[in-house]
C-alpha cells in the first residue's frame, strides 16, 4: 500500500469473521479491564487497558505503518512519549547530545527533569554542522536528539550523515519529526533509530485532541520502551486514539494544502517590506534548501519571520489577525500565530533564545488549509494596520 492509503487501511480492517460487526471504522473501546472464561487464558490477549487496548493498538498499527516501522506506540503526549525514551534508554551520568534550536518544552523536560533529577547530561549544539556533533561526542554520549525542521528557526540537519556517525559510535538517534509529518519525510528510512511525534499536531490535524507517538524497528528498543508505557501508564486514551485514527485518514490531502499555503505566504513575507527574514524550507533563499529538497518530499506548513520592530509591535501584528488564532500548539486546519519569545519558548531564558537566534521580534505561523487569498489578505490588512 502506498501512503494515503496506509493512512487510512491500516489498524482499520473491517471484522467480517463470525461475531463481528464489519465496523468500517474502529470502535471505541472504553473498558478498562476485560472479563475472561478461564482464569490463565486473557480474552483476546486483552487484560487491561493501560497495558493494551483494541482502539490504541489499531492507532499503533497506524503509526507504524505511516512512519514505516515495525512498531508504533502511542502516549498520553508528546512529552509523555519523549519521557519514555529517556526513562527506558537511558541511566544516570549518560550523556545527550541535542539541537540548540529544540522546542521549548523539550529543552524543559531534559534540563530542568532528567538534568537535574536524574543526572543525565545533555549538550546542545548547531546540529546543522556534523563537525559540531561530532565534537561533542563523550565517552558517556549515548543519544543523538534531532529535530528538523526546528522550532521555530526552522533550521535542518542531515539525518543520514548524522546517523551514520552515530551508528559507527553505537549511539541512538531519535528524531522528531513533528513538523513534516510522516507525509514529508521518513528518518528511519534515512538511518534514524527512533521516530518521535506529538500527535497533538499534524497527525491529528484538528486541535482536539493531545497525545504523542513513537514509530522504531528495533525490537530491543521496542520492548523496553512498551514496558515503560506500561509501568509508568502515560498511554493515549481510547477516545483521542480514535480521533488521531481520524485524523491520519486526512493527513496527506491536508498536508498538500498545508503546504501549498505556507509556500504561498512564505513568498507573500520574503517581498513584504516590513519583514527582516523569512524561514521556510520552500525558500530558495533558505541556507539548507537543497538539503531540504533531497532528504524532504515537502516543505510542510510551518514558517517564521522577523518583523521589523520590536516586540511590542510584534504583538500588536498577531492580535490584528482575523483568521489566525493567537495559540500555542500547530498542526491543526485553522491557522495559528504566536510570538515564540513569549509563548512556546518562554522557558527558555532570554540570553539563551537569543544566541540562537530567537529573537523578540519572531513569529512564528502554523498555516492551516484555509482559502489562501483569505490568509493573504488578513497578512496585508495586518501590515496596513501596524505600520
């Protein structure tokens, strides 16, 4: 099966045995445990519903299958997936090496959490250059930690030069490929060990429903970690698995439009006058289009400018929009807008967003599949309105 219908067959096979119900959909199964004839013989395989569930499974499979992995597992969030990898990969004095530009919350959960609770050290660097990788590369290194595109620089790092670095090192590599969906690219299929996803975003796609995902096919790892879901109890609830199994149905069609959009806008801001800098892959001006190109199938929906003025006025801009909700999160049909320095990167102390190259003047826009001459316009009259 190709993608889109992957996206939408699999975990999903209508029960036509004797006994079932032909569902075209997956049912919501809401027990949390399960009767049983015999006391030693599980119905089904089925126990209880923090261990397994039939709608979380068939989510899973979907995962996986999307991700084309072996294996998928689905979590309460994003975070509760990314906690997961570190609790049943990693042990105190290990060693982390992750992108300087990492979403907010990430940097939180391993500096503030794993840093100081449990004694796991992690090192940021412009993962942009593999001599910078490689240069922090410790005796006690056991993890490589990608985001790409990132958030919200949308900066990119070579997936497959990173991974065979690190595989000569027998060091793990997980990506989160969050913002380019499965739809846009594949990092196990370009040497990554671990895919990780807030199904919160894209791959649910309509902003009603937060959970996260882990796509692998080492079954070592697999194991290990699906104990930990198990032990620790972070798993997706039957009623959000059934909506991010609604949600992937579309995922290819919205992933078009979602691009097509970005593509749109990212063209509109990089000749507005009133904007510094436009990042977005689909840029030609982008420093790493051409990687972008080889190791993406698409540019995705997200892009960040640098208005030109401060952070007040960048304020101003956003609270002028019409169709852009003010919100954190991304992903979903509407469109969002926020300022990273305020919202999703708060966390972040200034002295370091700003060696990034985060700066209070940063928007950031997750372009939804709304009519593109609407977005446009609402941009123009925003423009008009501020300057």
């Amino acid at each position: 099966m190709r993608f889109e219908t992957r996206a939408i067959h699999v975990g999903e096979e209508p029960n036509l045995k004797e006994g079932g119900y032909g569902d075209v959909a997956m049912p919501i199964h809401v027990a949390s445990t399960y009767a049983r004839k015999e006391v030693d013989k599980p119905t089904a395989g089925y126990e209880y519903s923090r261990t397994d569930n039939p709608t979380r499974n068939a989510l899973e499979k979907r995962l996986a299958a999307l991700e084309d992995a072996r294996f998928g597992l689905a979590f309460a969030s994003g975070l509760a997936a990314e906690t997961s990898i570190f609790l049943a990969l990693l042990q105190s004095d290990d060693h982390v090496i992750a992108f300087d530009d990492l979403y907010g919350g990430s940097r939180r959960l391993f500096s503030r959490v794993f840093a100081e609770n449990f004694r796991i050290e992690v090192s940021y660097v412009d993962a942009r250059h593999l001599s910078a990788i490689e240069q922090a590369i410790q005796d006690n290194t056991r993890m490589i930690w990608l985001e790409t595109p990132t958030n919200p620089l949308m900066k990119l790092c070579d997936i497959q030069a990173i991974a065979q670095l690190a595989h000569e090192r027998n060091l793990i590599v997980v990506v989160d490929n969050t913002f380019a969906s499965p739809y846009f690219q594949q990092p196990l299929k370009l040497g990554a060990d671990i895919v990780v996803h807030s199904t919160t975003k894209y791959l649910n796609g309509h902003s009603d429903s937060v959970g996260g995902a882990i796509m692998l096919s080492d079954e070592r790892m697999y194991e290990k970690i699906k104990f930990v879901q198990n032990a620790a109890g972070a798993i997706l609830s039957p009623f959000d698995s059934f909506l991010v199994l609604r949600g992937t149905k579309t995922l290819a069609v919205r992933m078009r439009q979602h691009e097509h959009n970005a593509l749109a806008i990212a063209h509109f801001l990089e000749k507005h006058p009133r904007v510094k800098r436009v990042y977005y892959p689909g840029l030609e001006s982008h420093p790493q289009h051409d990687l972008a190109r080889r190791q993406m199938t698409g540019f995705g929906g997200m892009l960040s400018f640098e208005l030109d003025g401060d952070l007040s006025r960048a304020k101003k801009f956003v609270e002028s929009l019409r169709y852009f909700a003010v919100a954190e999160s991304l992903g979903g049909v509407e469109s969002l807008i926020e300022l990273p320095a305020l919202m999703t990167h708060a966390s972040v102390p200034k002295e370091e967003r700003e060696k990034i190259g985060l700066t209070d003047g940063l928007i950031r826009i997750s372009v939804g599949i709304e009519n593109t001459e609407d977005l446009l316009e609402d941009l123009t009259a925003a423009f008009k309105l501020v300057f």
